[in-house]
C-alpha cells in the first residue's frame, strides 16, 4: 500500500504538475525529511506536519500505507478574537 502525500497552502507550488494525493511505493521505513527533499520543499517551509491524522516532525519515520499531510504557514486572523 503507497504512502499518500497532500501538500497544503503555499506548498501546493511544489507539485510540479502532480495530481494530488501523491502515491509512493515504499518498501522500508524512513523519516519525513526524506520525502520533503524528494519533493523539493525545503524544510523550513513546512510549519506542521501530520502523519495518519497525529502530529508528526521532519524525523518521524513513515511506512506504507500512512497519509502525510503537509502544512505552510497560515497568515491572517487576530490576536484578540473580540476583533
């Protein structure tokens, strides 16, 4: 079973044409860093990472079959929710 790859917001500038969810075939486990420098999104970009619906970072390892969700900054909104 592939590994599902969804680039979120900004990051989406980074599919280079690909259709969304990214599949990979994968035979053994690695971190999420692998996959960002696969893709070509530099680290410093992604601001939250999910793994199977869980927060995850850079170093956690991913198998077939897990859902990877990547997420960019979110801009807007208030500090004071009165506003």
């Amino acid at each position: 079973m592939p590994l599902r790859i969804r680039l979120h917001g900004n990051l989406r500038k980074y599919l280079g044409g690909r259709q969304e969810p990214i599949s990979l075939d994968v035979a053994v486990s690695f971190p999420l860093r692998y996959i960002l420098s696969q893709l070509g999104v530099p680290e410093g970009e992604v601001w939250t990472f999910s793994v199977n619906g869980g927060l995850a970072d850079a170093t956690t390892e991913v198998v077939s079959g897990d859902e990877i969700d990547l997420f960019g900054p979110v801009a807007g909104g208030s500090l004071n929710p009165a506003q």
